[in-house]
C-alpha cells in the first residue's frame, strides 16, 4: 500500500493495527546518501572506532522512504502466512533546516523508478519524538488558557507584548476596519497582508478590546499565505463548540505534522520482532531520524536501539548459521531471495491482504516497501530450514534467542556484528601490522618483505600504507624484532598504530598499475574490484 501525505492519516490506523497483529514486521528503508568508501579504510579498527566513523560519513543524510510489511499466522491455517504491506514516502514538510544528498544515489534510485516528484509533492512529515511531544504539551497548554478564558468571560492580558511605535499605525488602521465590520451586515473580514509579528500583535489587541464583540482565528489563504478571519461573537454555548471544533482541526494539524512519527512510535510501543537485512546503517539512519541526534558512545547508542527496539533480527547475521553458511553462497538480497527458492530452501506461501501486493517476480528492488516483504519472505524461509515452525517466529522463539539483537557488521575483517545487548567481541590484533613504504611498491614487494613470516593479507590504506595481518600468528611476537629494515620502510604493530595521535586514515583507494600484466597485479585488481562491487550492492540491500 503506497502511504502519501494525501492517505495518512486514514491508513495509519489500519497501519497501527498490521503491526499490533503481526508476529514480526520486515523493514526496509532508502535514503538520499549511502556509501562512503573511507568508512571501510581500517578494517581492524574498535567496533566502537568504526561506529563512530559510520555515523559521522552518514551526517546529514535522510530516510525518503520506509517500507514495512507486517507478517502474522494465517488464523485458519497455521503452516501460512498473512501479511500487509506499506511504502511510505517521508518527507521534512514545514521543517527548516538542510539534509545533505549523494549524486550517485539519487542517480541510483531514479534508475530503479523512484518517484521524487511524488517524494516532494506528497511526502508524509516526521519529526523527532521529543519534538512531537513537546508541540503536543505546548498545544494543549494553550488550549487549556483559551478554555480557561473563555469560562471566565475575561482577556488574559499577562503575557502581551508591548506594542512597537512602528507598528500602531497598522493596528489602527486594523481597528478602524474592525469597527466598520461590527456596523456591517458581513458575516467576515479578512486580513491577509500582516505578517506573522502583526497577527500576533492583533490578536492581543483584539483578546484587549473586543474581546466579548468579535472573534479571531487563523485563516489558510491562496499561494499558502497566512492570514486571519473575523467573525461575530455567538452565545457562550455556540462559543464554547466553536472552540471544541477548533481545538479538534488543530490537534488533527498537529497529527499530521508529526506523521510517520507515530508509526514509529507503533513499532517500538508493539515490542513485536523487527526484521531487516544488513541494517547496521538502516537503523542509525531510524534512529537519529526519529529520535534525535546520536549518542558518541557506543554503549549509550546500543542502549538507545534496545530501549525502542527490544527485538531486532538481521537476516544477514542469521545467514551466518552454522548449518546456514555452507548453503548461502551471496547474502546480497536478491541473491538470497533466488537461494531461498532453491532446495534445500522453499518458499512460504503467503497470502497478501490490503491494497498492496507484491509477488517474489516482481522487478521492484530498491522500493522499501517491495525489499521489507523479500527480507520477510526469505526469513520465513530460513528460519523454516532451521526447523522453526511458523507459529514460533515471533520476539519469544528460544531457536532465534541467539541471533536476536546481534546486527551484522561491515567493513572490519575479524568481527561480523554489533551486540545490542552483550558485550561485543574483542578480537586479538596482535598478528596485524602497520606498514608505511615507496609509491613504488605493488602487493609483491610487501609480501616479500614478511616473507620470513608465512603468507599474509594485506589490506591497502593508500599508495604507500597497508595493513599486513600474518596468517601464521605465532610468528607475531617475534616479528617487530626479526623483520628486516629498508629504507623507506616502517612496520609497527597495530596496537601501536592505532593510539598514535595522528594515525594515518587516507580515504583514496590504490591505483591497479599499469601495464604490469604479473598474475598477482591482476588477482588483485580483479580481488579489489569484487569487494567494491559488493560492498556498494551489499549496503543497498
């Protein structure tokens, strides 16, 4: 179901009710910027180092669209499924401020047929959850003085602001055609040229002096100006449902401002099982969107996801399996989903409900709403090879307690996931080096330099560092005090590299070279080139 500006507030509650019912909700997101290659340029960094790095190449970016589907136990027969899906697009309507885009991705998502006019056009609103509660309180704070003032049948003149010289003029004049309409027969009059100081001005003044004579509420004009209406006061009884209506108008503004707000608030209130795929970078773009800026610290941002989302899945960390991993060759999405219908895998069957359907041969990667039912349909899917019934895939299935609110991990080579609610893993580093060396030098040159310490993987920061990790670790504490000098050359261990006050962190890639037609020139330009082509295919799961 497509969710625009125009059908919100009539398909929240139907939303609202999908992830109340369901047994757990896939999600998936698309945003204005996605990859940045320097956030994979130190791949043994601290998993707190790297969360920090990721989050700071990720500034500023938005989510443009949240795609949910909702899945639960098919009432009349427990081996099938039901589901709902819904394709919101998220917009910052009536909201200040910048966001940043990534041309390559903008690029990325119009060839796969989104549809930024219908984004700018008709794209739901959001905000933070303590700015929605704060204009929620603030709202009905002021609702309560305008009842307040309406029982006692007196202005409340304590809060208004003195009247600048430069602007009496205006108000003079302003009451001059007040006085005009009261000896009228109009039933309104409209000012439309103030701006928004003045109409405050002139609601104070009319609260002052015609208080118990006329009437004044803000009026939406043409070309979205804002202006205000005058009308007659009526009976206490008609004023006091005139204001019941106003206060209603005003609170459904107020909802539809803070939209796609409240079906987050949905998600994290159902405690239900929250499904995605490889959602490292999909949940911090969640959460900062929705609640504010992050924590710095690790610890703090891991308590964060867990206070809203108490349980989370990665499918990409469930793939790691034991009895899983030797059966999935790519972990890409697509890629997974044409595994999972392939034996010894199969497809669930699932019955689609609401206006939106979507079948596993549709051509619609990359909308979230299409990517949220995959990421579904291939965990139903995996989760059946591993003997779990259907009835059981929920937030209190013992099976899945191991792989819950652990989320898969790129970019570092020795540890695959963030654990929400664990200590993480602290892999040793002791066999990993730092080397500093000429432009000259290509992959052999290294290698040859640690010959005397068996093979070795080398990960390049720039055109002349690299990390070196031995795949004999037992040579490691003997190296720094065997290894060979050359000029030009510095090799130091990991730990020391990495507390230096300035460590190197070049983002720029090294250059294949040219014309070295050697097998190991080309193994490693054909090597780099797949991890970058995965990567980028990886993060756009």
């Amino acid at each position: 179901m497509e969710i625009l500006e125009t059908n919100f507030s009539e398909k929240l509650p139907e939303i609202v009710e999908a992830i109340d019912r369901a047994s757990f909700v896939a999600f998936d997101q698309e945003f204005t910027g996605l990859f940045r290659e320097n956030t994979f340029s130190q791949p043994y960094s601290s998993i707190g180092s790297h969360y920090s790095k990721t989050q700071r190449s990720f500034d500023e970016y938005i989510v443009i669209q949240l795609g949910l589907t909702a899945f639960w136990v098919d009432p009349e027969d427990e081996t099938k499924f039901q589901c709902k899906s819904f394709n919101i697009y998220l917009w910052p309507r009536g909201r200040r401020g910048s966001f940043r885009c990534e041309s390559s991705c903008i690029e990325f998502l119009v060839n796969n047929g989104f549809d930024f006019n219908k984004l700018f056009s008709k794209g739901v609103p959001y905000c933070p959850l303590q700015e929605a509660e704060k204009m929620k309180t603030q709202l009905l704070k002021r609702q309560a003085e305008k009842t307040k003032q309406l029982a006692n049948a007196e202005p409340d003149i304590s809060s208004h602001i003195p009247i600048p010289d430069e602007e009496k003029e205006t108000l003079d004049r302003a009451c001059e055609e007040i006085d005009k309409f009261l000896e009228s027969k109009d039933e309104e009059l409209i000012f439309d040229t103030f701006n928004g100081f003045q109409r405050k001005l002139l609601y104070q003044l009319i609260e002052q002096k015609y208080f118990t004579k006329i009437t004044a509420t803000a009026k939406e004009l043409d070309r979205n100006r804002k202006g205000m209406a005058i009308t007659r006061k009526k009976s206490p009884e008609e004023e006091k449902k005139l204001l019941e209506e106003k206060f209603e108008q005003e609170m459904k503004n107020l909802e539809a401002q803070i939209g796609v707000t409240h079906v987050f608030k949905a998600l994290s209130e159902s405690k239900t099982l929250i499904i995605g795929h490889n959602i490292f970078c999909d949940l911090l773009y969640l959460m900062r969107q929705f609640t504010g800026a992050l924590p710095d610290d690790l610890d703090d941002y891991k308590k964060l996801v867990h206070d809203f989302f108490p349980n989370i899945l990665d499918t990409k960390y469930l793939c790691t399996a034991e009895s899983l991993k030797s059966k999935i060759n790519s972990t890409v999405l697509l890629h997974l989903l044409e595994i999972c219908r392939s034996e010894p895998f199969q497809m669930p069957q699932v019955e689609f409900l609401g206006e939106q359907k979507y079948t596993i041969d549709d051509e619609r990667e990359h909308e979230a709403g299409y990517d949220s039912f995959i990421t579904g349909i291939c965990f139903i899917s995996l989760a059946n090879y591993l003997k779990i019934a259907p009835k059981d895939l929920n937030a209190r299935c013992k099976k899945l307690k191991s792989f819950k609110n652990k989320i898969f991990l790129m970019g570092l080579e020795d540890v695959n996931c963030v654990n929400l609610t664990g200590p993480d893993a602290k892999p040793s580093r002791q066999h990993v080096f730092h080397i500093s060396f000429p432009q000259t030098w290509k992959s052999g040159d290294i290698a040859r330099h640690f010959r005397n310490f068996g093979p070795v993987y080398i990960k390049w920061i720039n055109e002349s560092s690299a990390f070196v990790a031995l795949q004999q670790k037992e040579y490691a504490s003997c190296l720094m005090k065997s290894i060979g000098k050359t000029p030009g050359v510095t090799v130091c261990p990991y730990s020391e590299f990495e507390n230096s006050p300035t460590p190197s962190d070049a983002s720029r890639k090294r250059k294949p070279s040219e014309g070295k037609p050697q097998e190991e020139e080309e193994q490693k330009s054909v090597k780099k080139s797949r991890v970058a082509s995965k990567r980028f295919e990886e993060s756009s799961d």
